[in-house]
C-alpha cells in the first residue's frame, strides 16, 4: 500500500471516528423526546409523585402531633397547597443527566417485570412503615441527648 493511501486511509477513519463522537454527544431532538417520554412514563409507573406525597402526609402528621393546638382544617388547607407536578420537570432534569436512554428502558424493563411490580406493590407500605421506624429512633435519640445533657448540669 502506497503512503499516501495509508495517511487518506487514517485522515478517513479519524474522520468518521470524530464525527460518531460528535453524533453521539448530541442526541436529536426526537432522540431527547422519545428520552423524555420514557422518563416521563418511569415516573408514572413507580408513582414517584404518590410517594412525594406519602412524605408530605408523614411530614403533616409529625407536625400535627408537635403542634395539637392547629385545628385539622389548617392542616387539610396546607397539604392541599402542595402541587407535587411542579417537581415533574425537576426529576425529569435529574433524571436526564444521571441515566442513560439505555439505563431508562432497563429501568422500566424491571418495574413492569414480576419483581418490579411487586416492589411497587409494596413500596409504599415500606415506606410508611421505615418513616415511623426512623421517627420512633429519632425520639429515643433525642431523649438520650436531653438525659445525657441533664447529667452534665444542662438545663432542657
């Protein structure tokens, strides 16, 4: 093989091997759509935002116990102030940059097998149940300060 076809054959591999590059670091707009669309459909199906709002009740009912004096008409007025759907372009940010278009069709290939289903069937018990969990060790934790800062001549 002659040099010079030798240099027009690496010049061209080079080529095609930046301009892959280049295509692969700029997915087309139906790319990023049908990205989205999935994401969108992740979000749906692990019910994301019906977990978001298990939090906010669990956040309202620690607070209605700290605060008894606040009638249950201003607790019901406050949750319904919050509009979860206003995080839906936050995740789907988030989601975005942390994963893959691969890694979200995987993610939805586990939630829609036997598995998947069943952690989603279970989740939000587990979560209910690991919240007063963590609220029942954050108490003890407390009441262990407050014992330990006594002993030492602390006022609480």
């Amino acid at each position: 093989m002659k040099p010079m076809t030798i240099v027009r054959a690496l010049v061209s591999a080079a080529l095609l091997a930046w301009c892959g590059a280049a295509m692969a670091q700029e997915p087309t707009e139906d790319a990023q759509a049908s990205k989205h669309a999935d994401i969108l459909r992740l979000l749906e199906i692990t019910n994301a935002l019906a977990v978001g709002q298990q939090m906010i009740d669990q956040v309202i009912l620690i607070q209605r116990g700290a605060l008894p004096d606040v009638p249950a008409e201003v607790w019901d007025e406050l949750r319904k102030g919050f509009d979860l759907n206003e995080m839906v372009p936050v995740f789907l940010d988030i989601y975005d940059r942390n994963f893959t278009h691969e890694d979200i069709r995987g993610l939805l290939a586990f939630y829609e097998s036997p598995l998947g289903l069943k952690l989603m069937k279970t989740q939000p018990q587990v979560v209910e149940e690991s919240m007063a969990a963590g609220q029942k060790w954050a108490m003890g934790v407390l009441e262990r300060l407050r014992t330990k800062l006594e002993d030492k001549g602390y006022v609480v």
